[in-house]
C-alpha cells in the first residue's frame, strides 16, 4: 500500500522525528509505519528493503539503527 503524503503536514513527520548528539535527523520505522498506513510491518520492511537497495545501487548512505 502507497500512502498519500500529500495528505500529511509536515508536522505529521516533525512529531516522530528523532535527533541524535550530532544534531543529525531520523525516523525510526516502526513510528512511520501508521503514519505512512502500512497496516502489516512486513510490507513496510519490505519497502525499506527495496530504498536499501536503490541507495547501494546508487551509491548512497543508508544509517540503520536497531532498537527495541
């Protein structure tokens, strides 16, 4: 499933954002998965399986942090 993100404001996305000691953004999965209205986690993971694989293809980062 394929959310409409033009639907959200950014505050949407401001809310569960996390910021480390580096003053560096991100999101942790499990938060964005309502909010993008993935209703399983295996399709959400499936989708970050695939942006993981773009971003090596292409040459890019891609930070992953585990938590419980």
């Amino acid at each position: 499933m394929k959310a409409d993100l033009t639907k959200y404001g950014e505050q949407v996305f401001e809310d569960i954002k996390h910021v480390n000691e580096n003053g560096q953004e991100y999101w942790l999965a499990r938060e964005l998965q309502p909010v993008l209205e993935y209703a399983q986690w295996r399709y959400l993971k499936e989708a970050i399986d695939r942006a993981k694989e773009a971003c090596k293809n292409s040459g890019g980062l891609f930070c992953e942090k585990n938590s419980i």
